[in-house]
C-alpha cells in the first residue's frame, strides 16, 4: 500500500487565492481525519469524517475553511480566500474503524500565503 | 491549564545515549497514550500505544504510563543518529480525536 497521499506537497499562493488539497486515504480505512500543524499551535484536528461522512468540524477556523469527501478514497480541504495566517503544514490521515487511535498520516502539504 | 504539556526542547545527545521524553497532561478520561514520531517534511508515524499504566518495551524504545502523575516518558536506548526527529505524545479518551504534544526535537550526534 502506497500509504496516505497527498497534494500537493507545497503550495506557494497569494492572499485572496483558493487553494485546494487533496488527500487519498488508505484502501478500506472508513475515518479520515484533516490536521494542521504549525510550531506555535502544534497539530490541531480541523475535521473528522466517518465512512464519508462529516462527523466534527468543530476545529475548522472559520467558513472560509470547507472539507468534502465524495468517496471512501478521496477527500478535500479548500480555504477560499486563503489568509496569510493560514500559513501551515495540513495533514490528512487515516485510519481503521471510528477510533483515532492508530492513525496513519500523509506527508502534508505545506501551505503559504503570502 | 493545557491539557498536554511537552517540552519543546530542542535536546541533544551523543550517540548511544539513553533518551528521556517526557508529557504531562491534565485529563483524567484519556485512556490511551501514544508517542509519534516525526521526521523533518514528513507526516508524524506511531511508535508506541499503550492503554494502561506501567512500562512498554519494542526494541529500544520503552514507553512508561503513570496515572496517578498523570506523566508518560519515552525512553530510547542506545540512541542513534536515525533517531533524530521530533516526538509527539498523543492522548486519548473514549472518542476519537487525538490531543497531540507540541513534541520534542531530539536531535543525536555521531
């Protein structure tokens, strides 16, 4: 198995911008979960789906920041218009069954705004 | 009062060095209690899980809960320089959203 992708790896973007990630979950986990990590707020869960289905978007900013998962091997996080304070590493993760507690992480993708 | 507390470091140390990383945390309902690892650009890996209080061994890498201290460490034996990464403590409770540490940057010199 591939393991979790990601897209894009790094993403250089202009305030105002949309900026689109993209994540493929591991074959057959039914929870995906979207992270962002920056060093003065460490790793903070945006959103929760369970077999594709938002479960808590509690932690996503603000209506700027949406997620979608169409099906069980996709899922997106779009900020429009993206901030330079949304400047940020974004993970995606996966994992199997409706715990968190093993979960599998992509790369990331790096995010800035300038 | 934060729920995890982790010391950023950054710590360094020589190889072969034994390794202490340490969190604390102010949640009595968290039940499992993870160490992640991270190396530079890349996304954070499970090291170690354990559910209950005491000592967890896989190779050179022990994992000590304590409770009633509400503290888990890390240990690493004979350190090498591959160790070098950030380590993330995790916690747990009934549901689903892991509370991550800041981490701890190790960094070990040949």
């Amino acid at each position: 198995d591939a393991g979790v992708i990601q897209s894009p790896r790094h993403e250089v973007t202009e305030m105002g911008q949309e900026v689109t990630l993209r994540c493929k979950p591991i074959s057959g986990h039914n929870s995906l979960f979207w992270y962002r990590q920056t060093m003065m707020r460490g790793l903070e869960l945006l959103i929760y789906f369970n077999n594709n289905v938002p479960i808590d978007d509690s932690g996503m900013p603000e209506d700027r920041f949406s997620a979608k998962m169409p099906n069980a091997s996709f899922s997106t996080l779009k900020i429009q218009p993206s901030e330079p304070r949304d400047s940020a590493v974004y993970f995606c993760a996966s994992s199997l069954g409706t715990g968190a507690n093993v979960l599998t992480f992509g790369a990331g993708s790096r995010l800035t705004v300038l | 009062q934060k729920e995890v507390e982790q010391d950023p470091g950054p710590l360094s140390v020589p190889e072969g060095a034994i390794v202490s990383l340490n969190c604390t945390y102010s949640n009595s309902a968290f039940q499992y209690f993870m160490w992640y690892r991270q190396y530079s650009r890349k996304g954070p890996e499970l090291l170690m899980y354990t559910y209950s209080s005491g000592n967890k061994e896989d190779g050179r890498f022990t994992a000590q809960v304590d409770k009633s201290s509400k503290y888990i460490s890390l240990f690493i034996r004979d350190s090498q320089p591959s160790d070098s990464a950030t380590y993330l403590c995790a916690f747990l409770d009934s549901g689903y959203a892991l509370n991550f540490g800041k981490g701890t940057s190790l960094l070990v010199t040949p």
